[in-house]
C-alpha cells in the first residue's frame, strides 16, 4: 500500500458542477473522502449518514454521498465521505 498525490475532477451529481482537486490517494483506501465544507462550497448534499472506526478505535457518523470521479480520463461513480 502507498499513498501519493494525483490530479482529478469531482461531479455533483446533483448540480453538475465539476471541480479540479489534488487528491492524496492512499491505495489502501476504501472510501473517497472530501472535506465536508468543501462539498457544501460546491452544493453537494449528504444522501446518507455511516458509522466509521478510526485505527486507534475511536467510533464517528460521517455524511456520505455519491459523485463522479474522473482520473486520467476514467470515470466512475463513488461513494464519497464529507471528511
């Protein structure tokens, strides 16, 4: 596992709206996760609340919903945690 850094876009499902983002991708990831007030800034709105377990055990219910995410021209649409 690794983690690096590699442009992408973002697409609100429900606004169409797209956004270039940096991402840290961490290969041993299972969720994308975002900022949560960067999502609102670019009107994306929770479908869903989960519950998540951090490594050192500590419980939190994070907001998720679903976007469009495009990396080197691949698209696919994922679940996306307001981190």
């Amino acid at each position: 596992m690794g983690v690096f850094n590699w442009p992408g876009r973002t697409t609100s499902l429900e606004s169409g709206q797209t956004w270039v983002i940096g991402a840290m991708v961490d290969t041993g990831a299972t969720y994308t996760v975002i900022p949560g007030n960067l999502l609102r800034e670019m009107g994306v709105s929770p479908s869903r609340r989960a519950q998540f377990e951090y490594g050192d055990g500590r419980s939190v219910v994070l907001d998720i919903t679903e976007a469009r995410a495009t990396i080197n021209g691949d698209s696919a649409i994922t679940q996306v945690v307001f981190g």
